[in-house]
C-alpha cells in the first residue's frame, strides 16, 4: 500500500495504491481520500496597534481567504537575515500545534518586531502559505539596536540627502522602510546607498514612510516616520508669507 499526493487545477488529492497482485498489474485500485484543499490557499495577518508604547499588548488576527471551517492558526515571529535579505520564522509560544483562536495576544511588547501567521487543517496537515510579514513599531530606543537620523528631524524635504544610522552590537546592518500606503516593504539598496552601518538617500519623492534597522544578529531597531515635503513649495510658500 503506497500514499501519494499531486496537484491539479489547484487542488492537492493524495491517493492510495492498493496492489493486490504484485504480478497483476490490472488489480491496481486507486483511492481517492481528499481534494478539497486549496493549494493556493493565502493567509492574512493584521496588527493592532502598528504603534505602541514599550511594555504594551498586540493583537495578532489571522484569517483564510478559504473562510471554511475547520482551520487551526500557527504564529511566529520574523528573525532578520540581512546576508540574504530574507526573514526567518519562529514559532510563538503555545502555538506550536495550532490555536482554534484566530487571534494571538503578545503581551509586554518592547520593541519593534515583525510577525507572520499560517493556518493548517486536515491529517496530514495541509498548510496555507504564510502571511505577508506585519510589523510592530516602538519609537524608543533599544540598547541592543537603534536607528539615528541625520538630520534629525521627523519632516524632511524633497531633493535633500538623509543619513539613517544604524548602532548596536553588530557587524551586518540593513535598513528597512515600509510605506503605510502601499505597504511596500523594501531596503535601502533599493532607494538609497548602503555603506557600513550607514543608509544614504536622497528624497526625491512625496513618499511618507517608516524606518527601522534590521542587524546581521537578528535584532530590530527603533522605529522613525519620516515625512516628505516639497522644497519647491516650502519655497512657494515662504516668499507669499514674505509678501502679505
């Protein structure tokens, strides 16, 4: 008796061989056991607060495109890998065998952090693709990483160049920005010059976004929103407020 499984038109069937005869090959019976799990199935995480004060409790909510029931919730925290520019995941504790909850408190949270969620069903266990990560911001500073910003202000203007430093115990940096808009996550050697412990950009766009440090040890930074204003404008508007 041999178990099997493959996919077709987005479905994932396991059948079973059942051989009577090893020598008669028409006594073959092929069973059917499962096709109702989608492969393309997706899981959504969502975050409340985005922003909070040190020592405060998160709400993780997860939920399945598929909305049938019978889905059990697995919870997991991002671990930066800047050498691959990638995350790792680590499962949160108590849900190692899934909550029938959808939703996950993470009580005491001090610093900024990024989380990830999946759902699974059935036996074997079929496996949703994991969320999208979601990030959690503190703006405190931390004593194992920290971001700096230089100039330092909240408000910067376009055309001007901003440093975004990264501190801390560790030799591998990256610096993340996430725009609240179109939740695009991407890192500065995408929009900006990366040389050390150090991002350089120059704000050539009206994009309002968050920062943060990611280290080579696993270990986020505080987190800084920067707004962008347009010189052309700021200039408008400072020679009309000269003249009235």
């Amino acid at each position: 008796v041999t178990s099997h499984f493959f996919q077709r038109e987005n479905y994932t069937v396991q059948y079973v061989l059942i051989v009577q005869n090893v020598f008669d090959l028409l006594s073959i019976h092929v069973f059917i056991l499962k096709n109702h799990f989608p492969t393309e199935a997706q899981s959504v995480l969502t975050v409340s607060p985005s922003w909070l004060s040190a020592g405060a409790s998160v709400t993780l909510n997860c939920s399945v495109k598929d909305q049938s029931a019978g889905w059990r919730f697995y919870w997991y925290k991002t671990v930066p890998d800047p050498s691959d520019n990638s995350y790792s995941y680590e499962l949160l504790p108590g849900s190692s065998s899934g909550t029938e909850q959808d939703s996950y408190i993470v009580h005491g949270q001090t610093h900024t952090a990024g989380y990830v969620c999946r759902a699974g069903r059935g036996d074997p266990v079929y496996y949703t693709h994991y969320s999208e990560p979601q990030f959690i911001w503190t703006g405190d500073f931390q004593s194992s990483a920290s971001l700096t910003v230089s100039p330092d202000r909240a408000q910067h203007f376009t055309y001007h160049t901003v440093s975004l430093g990264c501190g801390g115990n560790s030799t591998e940096w990256r610096v993340k920005r996430l725009s609240p808009e179109d939740r695009n996550l991407s890192d500065c050697t995408t929009w900006g010059t990366m040389t050390g412990s150090t991002c350089k950009l120059k704000m050539t766009c009206l994009c309002d976004a968050v920062y943060w440090c990611e280290s080579g040890s696993g270990e986020f930074s505080n987190a800084v929103n920067i707004t962008i204003q347009s010189m052309i404008l700021s200039y408008l508007l400072f020679f009309l407020f000269k003249m009235f």
